[in-house]
C-alpha cells in the first residue's frame, strides 16, 4: 500500500517552478505544431527528399538497435553476473558515450575508422573498403551513441532479475549457455524491450556523431535530424514539417514503452 | 548411489565444516537454526558453491574432490532440487517447468511432456498442466517443483525448505504426499529445514547444524528425546505421540485418547509444546477434554522455566515457571493433574 501524502496540495515555492517547468518543455512542442503549415502538409510529406530521409532515419536506427541487442546484451550480461574483477572500470568505460558530446563521438569514430584510421586504413588496405560518409557509418555512429541506453537497461533488468532462476536451471541440466537462452532471456525479455525501444529512438535522433562521421548526403546518409538542420537553413517550413513528423514517431515511441514495458521494466 | 559429503566451505565470518553420509532410500534431515550453514551444504552438495576443501560423492562418481581437483558443476550433476520458494520458471507453463530438466538432458520435446505430465498426476496436479506458475496456489507450486525435481530420476534429491513457505493447513496436506513420495524415492535425500516437526515427519535421521558443526546425529526420535544442546532441546522440546485418527479425537498407540482441534483419519502424529500443558494440584474445574492424572518423573531447569517430564496416561513434557513448581509442591513421583487446550495440540499423517 502506498502512504498517502500528509496534506493535499503542493507548497506556492514547489508549485510555481514545477509549472514554468512543464510550460517550457511543451511550449516549444505546441509551437511546432502551431506554426505547422498544415495547409501545405501533404505535399511535403509526400515529397522524395522527406520520404528518403525518413526511410534512411528508419532503416538505420533500426539496423543501430539489432546491432545494440547482439552486441549490448550479452555485455550487459557479463556487466550483470561476471565476476570477474575490473568490472565496475569496464561499466564506466561502457558508459562513456552516454556523456559523450555525440560531434567528439564522431570524431573518435572518424580517427579509428577513417580512411586514415588505425582500423580504417587496415580496412581500405585489405578489403578496398571505406566505412566514413556511408550508410554504414550512419548505423557505426548510431550504435556508438546508442548502444549504452541499452547496455544499461538490459543490466539493470539482469540485476532485478532473481539470479536464484539460473541456480534451478543449473540443477536442472541446463549450462550457463542454455541457461541464458531458455530462462534469463525470456525473464529479462521486458527490459530488453524497454532499452531497445530506448536505444531506437535515441538512435532515430541522433546527429553529432552521424554529421561528424558519415557526413550529410542525401540519400545515403542524410537521417531526419540532418534533414531538418539542413531545411531550416534553406526552407523553414520543411523544416518544420520534418520536425513535425519526428515529433510524431517520438510521442508513438514514448507511449509505447509505457503501455507495453516501462511500467514492468522500471519499477 | 549413496551420498557421502566431507566438506569444508568458509561463508563470509562462518565456516561450515560439515560431514555427512545417506543410504540409497534414505532420508537425512539437516535440522538448524537460520544462518547455521545448511544451506550452504546444500548449494555445495548441489554443485552451485565449490567448497573449499573436502570430498563429495554419489555411488561410484565424485562430485567434488578439491585434493584432486575434481569439481562436477551444478548441471553435471544427476540431482533434483526443490527450492523454498518452489522458484518455477514464470514465463513456462507447468508442464514445460517439469519437463525442463529432461530437455537439458536431450530427451525430445513429445517424450518430455509425456513425462512431465504422468509426474505432474503422480503429485495430483494433472489438471493444471497447462498453467503458468503464477496461477497455482502455493501448495500446487510446490508440488509441481516436486515434480520438476524427481522427473529426471535423480541420483540426490535435495529439498531446501520445502514447506516453509506454505500456509499451515496446506503443510500438512503438503508434508504428507512428501513423506509417501519420500518413500518411493530410490535414491538419497538430504532436506534441509529449520522446522522440527518436518525432520521428524519426514527424515529417517536428523543431523542438527548450529554455526557450521554438526552438533547431534540420530533418529528423530532419539534427537527429541535427547536433546544435547539447548538449542536442540527448544526446537524439538515437544512431545510427538503416534496414534489414529478418529475424528476430532486421536487414540494413542501407547493407550489413552487425546482430543484435537482438527479433524484427522488414519495414522497420524499428535505434537503437543511443553508451554501448552497447565498442571494442577487436583482435578480442574470446568470441562477442559483433555484432562490426564500423571506423575512426575523429573525436573530440569530450562531456561526460565522448568521442564517437567510427566508419565501415565498419556506422556508428556510441560514447562512450568520456578514458582508454579513450588507452587505444586512438585518432586519426581508426585501425582499431577495436566490439561492442555484442544485447540493447542497440533495433528498430522504420518
């Protein structure tokens, strides 16, 4: 049961920020859709350079996620139940892109896998192949900024998670791999959902990383967010449209994670 | 496929330091109190925790042996396991929960459920077959864990608290299907409890664990009877009557009849606490049912309480304050009038 509060109300002091708070987090939203030219809405929407950018954004982000799960669960994992020492060093490495500024992401991504880079050169070399200014280096940026979201939700869902489960498995037959497969994974399926969901949308975002490392083309690596930095420079009102539909999929997400997860994932 | 476990394993300021052997079909009770180490021996006989030092085997295979540097881990181990809190897998039905271990062990997926489904009828649960976890009652989980644990023919069958999560009417029932389960089982059980009358309904012999030792082994009977630490004589300081059960009354087999609360049928134990019994100089007034003229046969401090051994009719155990005894005028050989309360006295199948 939860304790009821003391007295109904909130204290003048508490109130009046809390509501400069909310009118300045959704002020700039209802401007947005103020200020939509909704006359014109259809034609924009309908235009080549929106609807590419829109798939390149979608296509992407959703590569950056499925990148996230294969590589960011099973770290979570060894986050999450590895005993092994230097853990605590490894989580807060792991963690660094979460605080990163995204564009010196994307610089560190440029020197390693650049043309120049210490990986990138060795590629070219040997395989002929170029990983700056393409839609691989989109979802590379992406997954780099990204990725943590996920990291972090998916440990701490393993961490809620009752490790005793794994011990019946144990004496059940199972090893730790099967174990992993048949009962952790589907005991920690909400909060890898909820941190997938997480990562999406923060790689449906993103920008710094993606300008700095895969460039701005059109068609190959120009996401939603590069779209609409470009628009407001030459045609506000796409801008706005673009803005517009981003909004769109970002409330949809939102809403999402919370009828179908966070209220289990995040207790 | 007898169990012998020599081990020592240190646990944070404990060490546990524990040995004990089981026959093939044999029960063994680690009886002690929270934090004594039994789970600990446990999780070393189960594989989850490496011991330290010492040796563990079963029948011809060694489990662990640190000189030797064997260590067969948890899932190479031909065990069972049921849990306290019966920890059935939530996102399996109960059929895929018993059916579990035989899958891990490469039997296909048709021959699994078949077998998982005439163990889930041999516990009388057949018809929730298709249920997840969180819909059985606690009772059903724990049969069904049961179930999940024998279902592979395990060569050790380790039983971690298995009732004390269950509300007392469901134990008994609960407690009852174990101990004919027990029975049928051909291999060794260890179960740990922190209960006396689970030991001493369950178990062939009691080992009893305090701060990582064993401090008494022998027959349930014989642990009860005599008790070598304070601890042992407070937790199994009752008095465990065999009899039949008729109803709300239970004939003993030792003679005299003793009137209970709940109704009971067949064999059953009737456990009666020392602090329950109230002594009299001379018949009490009013009508308590059950009422027995005995006699003292000793005394002994206990605590802050004296705890009377009493003969006759029915034998029993009381305790009485220091000034209740003088009271009485008690001395070994006094006539004394006892009355316990129906609703005090607790009755279980045998």
């Amino acid at each position: 049961m939860r304790r009821r509060r003391r007295e109904p109300g909130v204290p003048v002091p508490l109130l009046v920020p809390a509501v400069l708070a909310v009118a300045f987090l959704l002020l700039p939203l209802a401007g947005l859709v103020v200020r939509a030219p909704w006359g014109e809405l259809g034609p924009q929407l309908t235009s080549p350079a929106v609807g590419q950018a829109l798939r390149l954004s979608l296509v992407s982000a959703t590569a950056a996620t499925g990148l996230s799960l294969v590589l960011g669960v099973p770290l979570a994992w060894v986050l999450a139940r590895s005993t092994a020492r230097g853990r605590s060093v490894l989580r807060a490495l792991v963690t660094v892109p979460l605080v990163l500024p995204p564009v010196v992401g994307g610089v560190a991504l440029f020197l390693v896998l650049g043309r120049q880079g210490i990986l990138g050169s060795w590629l070219d070399g040997t395989f002929g192949v170029t990983i700056p200014f393409t839609t691989t280096a989109v979802v590379i940026a992406e997954t780099f900024v990204a990725m943590p979201f996920l990291v972090i939700s998916v440990e701490g869902a393993l961490r809620a998670a009752d490790a005793r489960f794994e011990d019946a498995a144990a004496t059940l037959g199972a090893d730790r791999w099967t174990t992993f497969r048949r009962v952790t994974l589907p005991l920690v399926a909400p909060g890898i959902a909820a941190g997938a969901v997480l990562c999406w949308a923060r790689a449906l975002g993103e920008f710094g990383a993606t300008i700095t490392f895969a460039g701005n083309f059109p068609g190959t690596t120009q996401t939603m967010p590069l779209a609409v930095y470009l628009a407001l420079q030459q045609d506000p009102e796409a801008a706005i449209v673009l803005s517009l539909v981003l909004l769109v999929v970002s409330v949809a997400t939102l809403l999402l994670l919370r009828d179908r997860w966070l209220s289990r994932a995040v207790r | 496929m007898s169990l012998a476990a020599d081990v020592r394993v240190g646990r944070g300021p404990l060490t546990v330091e524990l040995g004990i052997e089981v026959a093939d079909g044999e029960v063994l009770a680690v009886l002690g109190p929270n934090g004594a180490g039994k789970s600990t021996l446990l999780r070393v006989l189960a594989g989850l925790l490496p011991p330290d030092d010492g040796r563990v085997t079963v029948g011809q295979e060694t489990w662990d042996d640190v000189d030797a540097g064997v260590h067969v881990p948890a899932h190479g181990r031909r065990l069972g396991m049921v849990f306290q809190d019966h920890l059935l897998f939530p996102h399996l039905s109960v059929t895929d929960n018993v059916a579990f271990g035989l899958r891990t062990r490469g039997v296909r997926k048709p021959a699994a459920r078949r077998a998982a489904r005439d163990w889930l009828a041999r516990v009388g649960i057949a018809e929730l077959a298709d249920r997840r976890p969180g819909r059985l009652s606690g009772g059903q989980a724990q049969r069904a864990a049961l179930a999940r644990a024998l279902v592979g023919d395990p060569a050790l069958l380790l039983l971690d608290e298995p009732l004390s999560a269950l509300d007392a009417r469901t134990r008994l029932t609960v407690r009852a299907e174990l101990r004919r389960h027990l029975a049928e089982y051909a291999g060794s059980t260890v179960l740990v409890t922190h209960d006396p009358v689970d030991a001493m309904a369950l178990a062939d012999r009691v080992v009893v664990v305090e701060e990582g030792r064993v401090v008494q082994a022998g027959t349930p009977a014989d642990v009860s009877r005599h008790p070598r630490t304070d601890y042992v004589a407070r937790l199994v300081g009752l008095a465990l009557l065999p009899g039949t059960g008729e109803g709300t009354t239970v004939r003993l087999d030792g003679g005299g009849r003793v009137a209970v609360a709940e109704e009971s049928a067949g064999e059953v134990f009737v456990a009666v606490r020392p602090e329950s019994v109230a002594l009299y100089p001379a018949r009490p007034e009013g009508s308590p049912r059950n009422v027995w003229s005995l006699r003292l046969v000793s005394a002994t401090p206990h605590g802050s309480t004296v705890r009377c051994e009493l003969d006759g009719e029915v034998p029993l155990l009381a305790d009485v304050t220091g000034a209740a005894y003088a009271e009485l005028g008690l001395a070994p050989g006094t006539p004394v009038w006892a009355s316990v309360k129906a609703s005090e006295i607790a009755v279980y199948a045998r």
